[in-house]
C-alpha cells in the first residue's frame, strides 16, 4: 500500500474530511501541553494537516511512505506559500532530527497492521521527541473497524472520479482489507480503471498504553471522535496524547 494511484484524487475523495477539526484538537492540546517549535506530522499524505500547521508558524517536516502524495503535497505547499520539509521514509524507521511535538492524525498509524510494528513506531517517536516533547495521534477504534467497516461495500459515482470500496474484515485480528477499484478520468473523456489494495488494524486501548509506556511515555490520555471525553463501547476515532518528559 503506497497510495501509488490515489494520490492523484485523494484530496477530491477527502474532501468532507474534518480537518479544521484535528487542527483545533492539536492546538487544544499544545495550548496546555506546550506550543512546539518542531513538529514531525507521520503520515502527512498529501499536506492537508502540516501545509496549514506551517502557515501557523510551526517548523513542520512532513514524512509519508508514498513518494506520489508526498509530490501532491510540494505542489500544494507551493500554491500556499509555506515551507514544510517533505522525507519519504518508513515511519517504523523514522530517522530525523529531533522534534517538539510528534503527529499522526487521519488514522495513520492504522496501516501498521502487526503488533511489533506498533511498538517499533512508539519508540522511534520517543527517541526523536525532545524532553517535555509531546505525540499525539489517532487510530481507529476495535468497533469502527468491526461495524463502521465489517464486510460492507461502499461505492461512490461521480463525473471525473468513481469507486467500488470493498470491506473484508478479520474479527478476530480487528483488521479489515480495503479492496479499492477506481475509474478516474482522463483528458480523452475515457476512464482509467486502477485497483488498490490497504490493510488497516485496531487494537484495544489497554494494549497502545501498555506500548506507550514501555517506549518511555509517561501522562498518557485518550479521548475519542473530537469530543474530548473518554472512549465509548461506540467511539469510533481514539485520539491519544503522551508526553516525554524532561528528565
């Protein structure tokens, strides 16, 4: 999975995404925690959260594993004139100068689709926080995968974009197979059809702590789906905050 075709589109599919929203909860929480200098955004995609951090005066680099979104980000960083560093890089092998605050918004973290990749990610992230530097990021939740997702097919019919989105979810693993068909248009009036296919996990809350801990986090709160309030059986977004701290 490396976004090779979507990229293209993927802000036009994305477009309804609460974006102003996660930008909101990152201040809400740097505004008691600390406003970084620094920020490293894993996962940044096509920029929609770092290109507007850095016009907000943060120092932000941007890493993606996709090399094609991380292209749809420079050009969407030079329409904004902003300047964020953009890396193509593993985030489980995340290797960067150290920064204030670590982020990973819009369910990220979800692709890491194995225990040991988690735990690898946490640690990586601790070891390139400055003291008192904070990580904050969300995932989807056990029930978003198991009922949001579950073995549903999404479909979507528009002019220049149109999918068949197919669900196969592992409950045992809380994990769900997103089989992705697109028909993109191009210039001639013809359609493209290309496939993707991405895999994403959930894990329980118990566990990320339990990773969170060992990394060397300590003052560790979750919340869910922008409310600021503790999970539910129902919640469907988890987004979790930990902090290094100084000494």
């Amino acid at each position: 999975m490396a976004y090779a075709h979507l990229a293209s589109v993927y802000d036009q599919l994305m477009a309804d995404s609460p974006y102003d929203q996660w930008l909101s909860w990152l201040e809400q929480v740097w505004s008691r925690l600390g406003r970084p200098a620094q920020v490293i955004d894993l996962g940044c995609g096509t920029g929609s959260i770092a290109i507007p951090l850095s016009k907000r005066g943060y120092r932000v680099t941007g890493v993606d594993l996709s090399a094609e979104m991380l292209a749809v980000a420079y050009t969407k960083m030079k329409q904004a004139q902003t300047d964020v560093t953009w890396v193509e890089q593993d985030m489980r092998e995340l290797s960067l100068p150290p920064a204030d605050s670590v982020i990973s918004l819009c369910d990220s973290l979800s692709y890491l689709t194995e225990e040991e990749d988690v735990q690898q990610t946490f640690q990586r992230v601790f070891e390139h926080l400055n003291p008192g530097g904070t990580f904050l990021f969300d995932v989807h939740s056990p029930y978003k995968i198991l009922h949001g997702f579950g073995d549903n097919t999404f479909t979507l019919c528009e002019d220049e974009v149109s999918y068949i989105w197919q669900c196969f979810c592992d409950p045992v693993r809380l994990e769900v197979e997103h089989q992705l068909t697109f028909f993109l248009r191009q210039p001639s009036g013809l359609y493209q059809r290309v496939e993707e296919e991405h895999f994403q996990r959930a894990y329980q809350t118990v566990q990320i702590i339990r990773w969170l801990v060992e990394a060397g986090f300590e003052e560790i709160s979750v919340t869910a789906d922008f409310l600021n309030e503790p999970p539910a059986n129902t919640s469907e977004r988890l987004f979790f905050v930990a902090k290094k701290t100084r000494h």
